[in-house]
C-alpha cells in the first residue's frame, strides 16, 4: 500500500546519503 511505498522512500533516502558520505 502507499503506506509501504513511503517507507521504502524513506529508507532508500537514507540508503542514497550513506552512499554519497562513502563516496565523498
């Protein structure tokens, strides 16, 4: 549901800024 496609949002956010402080 859209309740689940959020948090997914949400987790592959933070996901995407630990990347980018491991490239950096």
């Amino acid at each position: 549901g859209p309740q689940e496609l959020e948090r997914f949002g949400k987790e592959l956010d933070e996901v995407s800024r630990k990347i980018a402080e491991t490239e950096e």
